[in-house]
C-alpha cells in the first residue's frame, strides 16, 4: 500500500484504548501519567508519559535572509543550547497571543506581520506536547522582560550560516531545525504563508 | 552579536548547577528527576525532566526519491502518526546496531549501506533524549519481527508526496520532519553522507 491510499484507511488496528488513567507523579511543571491500557490485540499494558500545556516557537524574519535566535541553557542537556525563541501556553491563553508575549519578552521584538506554518509534535512516545510554528516579520526593537531565573542571548544569523550549523551538528534542537526545514520552504516558495497583522496589544 | 562570533564565547553566565539531584518517580519507561539547580545569579528552582536512553531513527531509501514510512498509534497522542522507523537503544547498544536491529523488527528490510546524518534533541526543555539520524539504503525486503505488544503499519511513500504531507500538516512528528529536512539537503547536494557498509550480522 503507498501512502495516499493509506491515508485513506482505517486505524481501528492500530488503536490502544485507556482501560485505567492513573496520575503517577505531579511536580511543579511536569505531570506525569502511568494508564493501564487495552492494546489492539486485547493485551494491557502500561503507557507512561508527560501531559503538556503545549508551546509556541516563533521564526522571527529581519527580511529574507536573516532571523533572531537564541542561546539558553538548558538544564537536562547540560550546556547552552541555539534555539528559536519559543515558550509554553499558559491557561486558556490564544496561541497568538502567546507568540507576541515570548517574542516581546525573550528578545523585545515586536512583530508587524504573524503567519502560522504548523505544528509538530516532538516526543509522541511520551508526551502529548504540540509546539506551534508561527512567523513573525516587521521587527521592531524595544526592551525584554525575562522571567524571574530566566537567562539567555539573543542574536542575529544569516538564514545560511544557520543552515550550515544543523549540517555540521551545533544546532540540535527539534524545534529549531523544523523552523529551517520551514524557512527553506517558504523562502523556495513551495511552502507558502498566510500573514496577518499583529493585534494591537496593550 | 552575531552568531559566528557568539559560538565562541563562553556560557557560564547562562549555566545551571545541580546542587542536589533527586530521584522523583521511577516507572518502567519513564526515569523521572526533579533536581535542586541553581541559577546564574545564585537563586535556586527545581528542574524536573525525564532521563532517557536515546533512540535511533532510520531514513530507509528506495532509490532517491521513495522511502519506507511507518503508521503507529501513540497512545499520548490519542491516535496513529506517520514516522520514519525508529527505537530506543538499549543498555550498550552500539547506534548503528540499533538502527539495524530496529529497521529489521520493524519493516523486515535490510540494507547494504548505512550513513549517519547527525543527532536531534526533541524535548530539551524536560528530557535529555537524543535521537540520532541515520540513512539506509541498498534495502533488501525481508520478515518483519515486532515485538510484544508492537502494532504498525509499514508503506512506501514519494519523497514529493512526504514533503507536501509536511505541509499540510499530515505528518507533525518532529524526527520524520527532520528526516525531511535531511532528505531535502542530501537531495540536492547541500548536505552530503558518508556511507558504510552494514556489518554481517548473526
């Protein structure tokens, strides 16, 4: 079967059924869960794994060719990561919004125009985390706000050098290489987006 | 600052240390931790995030325009994904082993010749997971093993028809998309592999 034919098809097969969801450990950020589950076959089994608010990662354009990035440390991996800015929804919060609040707050740049290119998900074995991948362009400089304990750089790169460091392995970060998959196609034209303008906030 | 100059300065003022690691809960799968840290300017938080082993994900070709694409359900995510093949290394595993190991169990196929594209972290925010890309081509069709309690489907698929499931938001998972990334690049010349002969195996 090829992959449009498959598209098509059920997936009652493939289906596992929570019998039991069970909260396992809840800190402060993480919640994690541990649900007997009904395999397709009829078989139980355990699925662990994250619940996530869900997140945000903008691509912010200064023109065609160049863009805003990041440097943060990042705790589990032990060293400063090369990150586009992004953060996590807060309650009830339109995904929009979230985009305009991490740009202003991690970088001071306020956007003109925001496009959304899509969503990935980025650890489907355990944690149901989506991140939305939005474009921002029209750049406007002003002062960040970080976050208490919050602490990274902010800088300018060239569309290129940045697609030379995902070659030789300095950028390593999901998100972030999906944001170049998603430039290279949209500065190619084969992936085209829909830009509307900011709304105005207070 | 830009980024060329910024990859050689230092980050100890973004740096992170853990004054006190701690266990938080232990399932079967998940190893989570919620360490005392403290932060560039003294003050301490908590960082909670997941230990895991890392993964292996293959690009299997046929020829230079179709691939092998799997459909698996992913239980957090509360339905079936399309994702290149993929697996857990387990305790010692060398990488390109587990590629083969997993390529084998999962689609059956066996390949003449194997490539390492690079490594991607998916979850830097709470998992120290890497999951390294690896191309595989010369496939040979053979009898797929899953494991216990595995479940998924196995199609060819068009790189084209991929790249425009990418778009339209029919494939979201992070690792498959970053596989097209690689593909794309290797395609086109940008990024070249270097390939080796699989090893004989038992």
């Amino acid at each position: 079967m090829d992959l449009t034919a498959s598209l098509g098809t059920d997936t009652a097969h493939l289906r596992e059924t929570c019998i039991e969801a069970r909260t396992a450990w809840r800190g402060s950020f993480l919640d994690v869960r541990s649900d007997r589950v009904a395999l397709p076959d009829g078989s139980e089994t355990n699925r662990e794994y994250i619940v996530h608010p869900g997140a945000v990662m903008i691509v912010p354009l200064l023109g065609e060719d160049r863009v805003i990035i990041e440097r943060q440390w990042r705790y589990p991996m032990g060293r400063a990561m090369l990150e586009f800015p992004a953060g996590k929804l807060e309650p009830g919060e339109p995904v929009l919004d979230c985009a305009v609040r991490e740009l202003t707050e991690e970088t001071g740049y306020r956007a003109a125009e925001w496009a959304r290119a899509g969503i990935l998900h980025n650890a489907i074995g355990y944690s149901d985390e989506g991140i939305e991948i939005w474009f921002a362009r029209g750049l406007a400089p002003g002062q960040r706000r970080l976050d208490a304990g919050e602490f990274l750089d902010v800088f300018e790169a060239g569309v290129d050098e940045l697609d030379e460091a995902a070659r030789s392995g300095e950028i390593t970060d999901a998100k972030t290489l999906i944001g170049l998959l998603w430039l290279a196609n949209w500065r190619s034209g084969r992936w085209p987006l829909k830009w509307v303008g900011a709304a105005p906030t207070s």
